[in-house]
C-alpha cells in the first residue's frame, strides 16, 4: 500500500521463560520482522535456549533484558 509505514511491535513480559507462550511468542516476532516490522522482546529476564535467542537476533528481533 502506497505511503503505508511499518508500525514498530514491543512485546512485554514479565519473563521470557522457556515452554508456555514462547513458541507463540518466537513465531510471531519472527512472522513480524520478516514482514518489516521492527520487533523488540521484553522482560525481566530470558532463558530461552540461546540458538533461539541468537536465530531471533540474527532475524533482527531485539531482547531488551536487564543483565543477569
């Protein structure tokens, strides 16, 4: 569409944890970046498996988490 801007996506959680939603949440940020929407994760930490981590980052998703 002519003039349409790619709205940047934040998505919140309190922690970025392995099994419950991170499937739903890798996918769609994923979907999302590859369709031109910058995509940032956040929460008050991340232990997801650090190939999901990096294959994410390497798509152009960004963790913003404290440091552990």
């Amino acid at each position: 569409m002519a003039g349409s801007l790619n709205k940047a996506v934040g998505i919140s959680a309190g922690s970025l944890a392995p099994g419950g939603v991170e499937t739903h949440v890798r996918i769609l940020s994923w979907m999302l970046q590859r369709a031109g929407h910058p995509v940032a994760l956040y929460g008050t930490s991340c232990h997801w498996q650090p190939q999901t981590v990096q294959q994410l980052n390497r798509a152009g998703v960004q963790f913003l988490v404290p440091p552990r």
